[in-house]
C-alpha cells in the first residue's frame, strides 16, 4: 500500500467513525475544496507574495487536498492517472517553443 | 522515490522546461488553486450531486492536485506529514462522541 | 424606482424568458458567485496588481453582481441595508485606533 | 446622488479613516472578493439548497458586494453600466429559443 492510500484509508476511517459519509456527496465535496482554497487565498490577502504565515498553509493546504482525495475516491478516481494524463495533455497545449518564458494562456500564444 | 515525488519530477520538469518558474510565487500558486476549484465547481451548477461530467471532473481535479503539489514543493512541504498532523488535529476538534451523524462546525458543537 | 432595482427587474426578465427561476435555488447561486469570482481571479494570474485585462474586468464583475442581485432578490435582501449595516458593524470591529494603517485581521489586532 | 453612489462614499470613508488605501489594489481585491464568495459558500456546506442561516448570508452577501465596489471605484467602473452590457451580451449568447428550460452553457446549446 503506498502513502497516498494510507492517508485514504485514515481520512475514510475518520470519516466513517463520525458517520459523515451521508454528506459527503461529490458536489458538497467541490464545494469544500473551494471554501478551502478560500480560506489558502485569505493567508496572501494584502501581503507580498512570499510574505504569510506558514504553519497555517500547511494546514489550508492539508484541508485542500483531504477533500481531493476524498472526492477521488468517491468517483474511484486514480490520483496518480489522471495528474500523469493531465501533463501529457498540457504539454500539446503548450508546446515549449510557444510557451517558454511567457505566463500566456494557451488560447493567447 | 514514491508516487507522488515522481508526479512532482514531472511538474517541475515541464515547467522548467516552459521556464516558468518566474511566474510560480505562493501567492500565484494559490490563485490558480482557486481558480481551478471554481472550475471544479463550475461541473456541479445548477446540477444534482452526481450528475456532473466524469472527464472533466479527472482534469479539474488534476489541475487542483498539480497546482497543490508545486505550492507544497516551493514551500519544502511534505504532503504526507501535514495530511497525518491535519487528520490529528481535526480529530480533536470533533470529537466523535460529539459529531457523529452531525454535519454541524466544530464552533457549533 | 431605483437603478439596481431597474437592472434586478432586467435580470429577472432575462431569467424568466428563459424559464430558468427553476434552477435558481440559492445553493447554485452562491457556486454561481464563487464560479465568477474564480474567473475574476483569472485575469491576474502571474500578473502585477494593475495589468490586467480591463474589458473583461467589466464582464467578470458585471457576472458576479449579477449574481448576487439574484441572490438577493430571491432572499428578499435589501442591499443598501446589508452594505449599511456591515460597515457599522466592521467600524466596531476595527476601531480606528487600532487598525490605521495595518492590514491585520480583527482577531490579530 | 443614488444609493450605490453614497455606499461607496461611506465605504471610501471607512478606507481611508483607517489609511487602507494602500492595500486595496486591484489584484488583491479580486483575492477579497474570491474569499469572501468563499465564506458566502460555507453557509451551504453539506445542506439542502435554502437550509442556512439567513443572518449570516446578510453579512457574506454585504462583504462580497462591498469589494466588488471597491474594486469597481478603483478602476472607475460604472456597475449600472456593465450590468446593463452583460445583460445584453448574455442575450446573444443565451437566445431565448435555444436556451428556454435548460441549464446548459452557451457552448453546448
């Protein structure tokens, strides 16, 4: 079992042991992680870039990808697959000799 | 090497590639968070819980993951660790003898 | 009658003609909101605070308060009340003592 | 002076009383209204469509607006105006024969 099903398994168990599983449909679950990613963005509000409080990214971050991986594993969804499938696919779209040293979106190069 | 530092070996090799370290400050990186999650949840409008699109729901949660990894990589985070510590810490902010079949905040309890 | 009260009519009209008050419960209008908000965010992704793209700021805002005109409405907010009564309500919570010139949150000052 | 005019008075006010001026560029804005959107959607979490505190969404809906404002004023954005060319813009891109009854988006009509 590698770590990424460990921590699975522990966030199910947590789940499970509050009996939780009857909210956690995959649209409340996308809801979550956009609060989360919220409460990520607040850690950088009115601050220079790398200027923010780290102990609490760590924990904004944790809550962000807790959520992902239980809203992956409702959908049976490979974490590891879909991220491999998902930079193939970046790359087509931005091919290196378009996209080097620019922050331009695909459908601007 | 695990799984998740491999993915990682590779995100960072298409971006330096695409020389686009410049661009990935944290506060960026937590920007495209967001704007990824409000992809994710653009799948669920106006829809019932599970009727949403199962391709595009492998990319947006891909994008999260991709743009959580590099946040996390920038700032020397280990992913497993603050996932262990957050599952910890939330157990004691909800107890299951007052949280079971609840989906009230930890505050409210 | 007012004008936001002329553009909610105009936003109501719109809505009905297409026989879309059905899906708006005030659930999806809230993901409506932070979906456009998410799209805001996109156009200063990588960027310096003022280069941005000024005609789609037009749009991403013109989104967002359009939204939140129908969430009001629905819920029978009256927005001038609302915005009157949270800066009452922040004027406490940031004295002006205490919070000239900081950009820190209530409960750090 | 309408209503919307004499709110961002205020608003601007209770600025510069507290000499928040040089915090309020756009792109951090853009971050205020993002995390705002997100506590606004916090009230839903995990519940039926019009089951959440009608109090709190008061104050969301009033945070959320106040920003986007803000945001407006700092780039002399008239809101009446940009409502009104959505308005007209989303009725080319919703007509009402294709769009009437279904919550598609524009590109899959």
């Amino acid at each position: 079992m590698n770590n990424i099903d460990l921590i699975i398994d522990k966030l199910l168990k947590f789940r499970d042991e509050r009996d939780w599983k009857q909210f956690h449909n995959s649209k409340d679950l996308a809801l979550a992680i956009n609060i989360e990613a919220g409460e990520l963005l607040e850690l950088f509000l009115w601050k220079e870039s790398e200027n923010f409080d780290k102990e609490k990214l760590n924990e904004e971050l944790a809550d962000i990808l807790a959520y992902c991986l239980l809203l992956a594993e409702k959908n049976k969804i490979d974490i590891f697959k879909i991220l491999e499938d998902k930079i193939e696919k970046n790359a087509l779209k931005y091919p290196v000799s378009k996209s080097k040293g620019t922050s331009k979106k695909y459908d601007e190069l």
